[in-house]
C-alpha cells in the first residue's frame, strides 16, 4: 500500500505528468509475490489472489489445484501492510478496528501419505442472498458427526465490517452441529486485516501440533485431545480450512 499511495500522490501532484515507474513497480498485486520469488529464487508458477478477507483461502485452493500432480512443495503466503490513509478506504473492517494492525503467515506445504499435520481447503461459497449456505459448508465438511469428532475447536473469522451478519452465521453453525468445543474468534487477537486468516491458519497449525490452545484473556488452556482446528470465515463469503490431525 506504501508504493501505491506514493505512486498517486506523485501522479495527482505532477497533474499526471511525472509517475514513478519504481512506484508503479511495487503498486500491482503480485508485486509481494514477485519479490518472494527473487529472493528464494524460485522460478514456477506465481499466483495472487486478491480477494479480500478471503485471499489467502483462495490462494490454498490454487495451491491443491495447481499441485495435484506435483510432488514438490509450494509456498503459500497471506500478508497486508496497514496505511494510514488507504487501508481505512479499501478495508471496512480496518476503519471500526480500535488500532492499526497488519500482518502475515507463510506456510511450506508437500504432498505426502506419511501421517502428519493436514492442511484442507474445503469450502468457499458466497454467502448474500444465500440462506442455505451455512448447511452447505456443514455438508461440505461431511456432516455434523464428522466435524465432532476430527475438530477440538474452531477458529472463526468474524470481519468487523460485516460483524452482525457474520456472528448469525456462526451462531447458526453451532447450534446445527450442536458444537460445544471452544469457539475463538482470532481476530480479537490478530487485529483486522483481510489475510489475518494466514495468521490463523499457522497459529492452529501450531496448536495442532503442540497438542493444545493456550490460555487466551483469562480463559484456561484447551488441550485438544489429538483433534484438529476448524478455520471458519463468515461475512460475505464463507470458507472453511480444516487443520487434520493424523500423528494418532
């Protein structure tokens, strides 16, 4: 966002006569991406996905599309910068945050059949004008049972922006599968930007991991039990990202 505020301040001040071409460079989508890329010297396909607060869930699904018959890894990367003028204009949910926040997450990502920590895109649906989407998601994930069983807790992505409405989505969730594990919305703890889910994902990745979710603003440590974490966006788009557990 930098390189794209200077880029227009420059371009609107010279009355569009000197652009910065270095600017303009740093301004496009991919221009993170590309830069990735130099430094790991890494020479296959680079995508961007841009789709707002579910960017880097797009991003997991061209990476199991465009995968399939690789078996080399790839590099998934959700990451914003805050600007103090134009994160508020283009992000709804970064204008009611109470402060700045921006961030990242970085994953390395194989195929393999060994038993280990599974990283699954499963469900991205748009959700206005959709009054079924939420029994979707749940039959996407195979049912009520099968969520009970594989998942200790959830982590749902609720955006500031579309709060109510994201907030009636979970609430419908919990009350179809009759969840009764932790429910955390990370964004109480990552701050809001569009790729906090890219946070998240590597945050439950970790707690996976480690066998537990540590004690957060008073609440008592969630120990897992073997069981996974369900990522869950809502808002205007809902997605689901199931870290598995299968070390047994």
């Amino acid at each position: 966002l930098s390189e794209t505020f200077d880029f227009l301040d420059k371009l609107y001040e010279s009355g569009e006569q000197f652009p910065s071409p270095t600017d303009f460079i740093g301004s496009v989508h991919n221009a993170p991406a590309g830069q990735a890329a130099i430094w790991f010297d890494a020479k296959k396909a680079n995508i961007t996905a841009t789709g707002g607060d579910f960017s880097f869930e797009q991003a997991l699904i061209c990476a199991e599309l465009l995968t399939r018959n690789e078996n080399e890894g790839v590099m998934l990367i959700g990451a914003d910068e805050h600007h103090n003028v134009l994160s508020k204009i283009l992000d709804e949910s970064t204008a009611l945050d109470s402060f700045p926040s921006d961030g990242g997450g970085a994953l390395i990502l194989t195929r393999s059949n060994n038993p280990g920590l599974k990283i699954i895109p499963s469900f991205l649906g748009y959700s206005i004008n959709n009054k079924k989407i939420i029994h979707f998601l749940i039959q996407s994930l195979g049912g009520a049972a099968r969520i009970n069983e594989l998942f200790g807790a959830v982590f749902a992505g609720i955006p500031a922006g579309r709060n109510s409405l994201a907030r009636e989505q979970l609430a419908e969730f919990q009350s179809i599968i009759s969840f009764n594990k932790p429910v955390i919305d990370y964004r109480k703890f990552t701050g809001e930007f569009a790729s906090a889910s890219a946070v998240a994902t590597v945050l439950a990745l970790q707690h996976v991991k480690e066998g537990a979710i540590p004690s957060l603003s008073g609440t008592e440590q969630c120990k897992l039990n073997g069981k996974g974490i369900l990522l869950l966006g809502f808002g205007d788009f809902i997605s689901t990202v199931e870290i598995q557990n299968q070390l047994g």
